[in-house]
C-alpha cells in the first residue's frame, strides 16, 4: 500500500453575477479580489473553475493575487444538479418544497449531472499519493460546493438540498490518512467587509 498525503481542499462559490450572467458585477469582482488576497499564504498547487464565465473571471482575479499558480478550466467544476431524489427519499414534509425547487431544471439533465458528480468526488476528494500534502482551490457554483460538502459529512445523496453557500465565501475541506473527512470551515467570509457578505443566500436568511 502506497504512501498517502493529506488533500485540503478549498472551495469557492463565484463571486456575485451581473444580472443576466454574462460575469461578474462590480460587487462579485470585489469579492473575488478579497478572496484572493486571504489565500495569497495558502500553497495552492492549482486553482480549478467550471467553465461559465462568472466562475472563470471569478478564478482569475483570484489568480491575480497569488504568485503564479496555474488556473485549470474543468467541466467537473461547473453548474449542473449533482443527485435527483426520488420522492420517497426525501422526508415527507419537506419532499414537495424540495421537488418543486428541482422542476424548475430539465429533468433530461439529471443523468449529466449525476456522472459530473461522481467524477468530481474521483477527482477532488480523498488523500493524494506520496507523502506531500497538496492544496487546490475549486472555484465553482452552489450546487457542487453543498454536494462536496454532504459527502465530506457522509449525509444522504439528497442532503445538498438545502445547503447554500454565499458568493466568493470560503469552505475548507481536509481528507487526511487514517481519519475521517474533516470540514475545517463553512460559508466563510471573514475576508468580506459587510456590505460584501451574503450576496447570493435565500434573502430570508440574509444577515444571520
């Protein structure tokens, strides 16, 4: 059995989009920018995005503030439904809110996104080879941060429903020898000033 090195994982939501999503606003330029200036200590081997134009502009004005590390476009990183429950999966007083939110995607999607998802966890999640630990930024949509996240928790596939995450806000994940997953913070935006912070969440749940 090979030698195996620890995986942190950081990911990103894109900052805030201009309204028809062509990129960002001035405010998810920001985000990104601060986003980038709190990872500049971080050795980040690459910095992954999904191939939409707010996660791309996003990863590089990230880039632009850390010492050449190289930006990776990745499909696997992009916006797509990770897991379509089946009614009965879901608990009964919330399985309607639940599926009325998933109809407002093509149905004809679901198989996409779930061979998306399962490449995802083969490529970011788990320990790495040999004995260096390795860090890498995946800078991608709310979907994928909150699957990664219900993985790292072992919670049922339909758990990342419900899950939100806030533009250009931080989640770390570590997947070390020996131990289980660990999610070291979530949803965090300490780099943020306040009028930059929880761009992107459910309004009623705004301000927490």
């Amino acid at each position: 059995m090979g030698v195996a090195g620890t995986r942190y994982l950081y990911l990103a939501r894109h900052g805030e989009a201009t309204e028809d999503e062509a990129g960002l606003s001035e405010r998810g330029r920001r985000q990104a920018a601060l986003l980038g200036e709190r990872l500049r200590g971080v050795p980040l081997a690459v910095v992954h995005h999904g191939p939409l134009p707010r996660a791309r502009e996003t990863a590089e004005l990230i880039a632009a503030e850390l010492d050449g590390v190289p930006l990776r476009e990745s499909e696997v990183a992009g916006d797509y439904v990770p897991y379509w429950p089946a009614e009965e999966e879901l608990p009964v007083d919330a399985a309607d809110t639940l599926l009325g939110f998933l109809a407002q995607f093509p149905e004809e999607e679901c198989e996409r996104g779930a061979a998306l998802a399962a490449e995802a966890l083969a490529e970011f999640t788990g320990t790495v080879d040999g004995e260096q630990d390795r860090h890498e930024l995946v800078v991608t949509h709310n979907f994928l941060v909150s699957w990664l996240v219900r993985d790292a928790l072992d919670a049922p596939e339909w758990r990342w429903l419900g899950l939100n995450h806030c533009n250009a806000a931080l989640t770390v994940l570590r997947y070390a020898p020996g131990r289980p997953t660990t999610v070291l913070c979530c949803n965090d935006m300490r780099h943020l000033p306040d009028e930059l912070r929880w761009t992107g969440f459910p309004g009623e749940l705004a301000h927490l």
